[in-house]
C-alpha cells in the first residue's frame, strides 16, 4: 500500500512548492505534479498516478481544486480511483476522505445530488427540444445540400446514370450523404 500525492498549478508563474511540501508531510511517498490548467480534460501526470494505483494504495491532494475541475469532473475520477480499488483524500477538505465511512457518505451524497442535477438537466433539454420541433426549428447541423440539389442526386441514382462515388464528387460531398438519399429514393 502506497500513498501517491498529485500536486498541480494552473500557470507557469506558480509554484508547486507548498504543495509538494505538504503532500510529503502527509505521507506521499512518489509525487506527480503538473503546471497546467484545471479546465485541461488532458492533465497527463494525474493519469499517470491513477494509472499506477493498486489496491489499497492512497491518492492525496492538498485542496479538491487542484485535482477536479468540477463536481462531475471530481466524481468521474474518484470513480476511477475506487475500482482500482484505491482511496483518495484532500488535506483541506476532511470529508473528502474515501478511507473513512464519513468521507464516502458525504462523496456519495454529492454523488447523489450531481446524478439529480444531471437528470433535471437532460429533463429540461428534451422539453426544450420538444417546444423547438413544435415550432418547426430544424434541430442539428444544415445540410450539405440545397434541396435543388438532393432532387437532382436522386434523379441521377434512380435513372441509374450515375454512381454514389460519382455524385459525392460531383456535389462535393461524403459518399454517406449520397448513399443517404439513395435510402429516401
């Protein structure tokens, strides 16, 4: 059982010094540390440290910033850390402590709220979505091509003069999207 610490800064004119300190002084044995922004979904040495967990092995920052970005963002890798079977604490935010049964109530219930808050989300777009199509707001990106030219590809496929390759050159399209209106032909 080790106790890896992950130590990171958002910009090259700050320090990791206070935290590695810190990690060290709570036990870290190996440190990974970054100078890259929180809002970065590719932050290479905190994979790296999940990479290397085992079981029973412990991941420890200084402050729940420094490893998440956001709620979903901090439950997707505490999800992570917990199949590998390993826990995780922060050494300003007590309850963020999956080694203690208090720490993983209060992660299981913000767990809770954000799965609610996900739901009430995708609640509200698909209501919104619905009321668009009522009135007539074409959802997604616009076609490739006019409606002139739809009719004109499907006329050219039907009276078999033409191939989808020919057409998608022709049109300057993807063969997909010729092949999609040979299905509505």
């Amino acid at each position: 059982m080790a106790t890896y610490g992950y130590a990171r800064v958002s910009t090259d004119g700050q320090t990791l010094d206070a935290q590695c300190d810190a990690l060290l002084a709570a036990g870290a044995q190996r440190l990974f540390q970054e100078k890259v922004s929180g809002a970065k979904a590719d932050r290479k040495e905190l994979a790296r440290a999940i990479r290397i967990l085992d079981q029973g092995d412990l991941l420890v920052v200084t402050r729940l910033d420094r490893l998440a970005r956001s709620t979903r963002d901090l439950l997707n890798v505490l999800a992570t850390i917990a199949e590998k079977g390993a826990g995780f604490r922060s050494l300003a935010d007590p309850w963020a402590d999956t080694t203690t049964p208090h720490g993983r109530l209060m992660l299981t219930v913000l767990g809770g709220l954000a799965e609610f808050e996900r739901e009430l989300i995708k609640s509200r777009t698909s209501e919104g979505r619905l009321r668009a199509a009522e009135r007539g707001v074409h959802m997604g990106r616009p076609g490739k091509l006019s409606r002139h030219q739809r009719e004109e590809a499907r006329q050219a496929l039907v009276n078999g003069g033409a191939t989808q390759a020919d057409l998608a050159r022709r049109f300057n399209v993807s063969q997909a999207t010729i092949s999609r209106l040979a299905m509505t032909a």
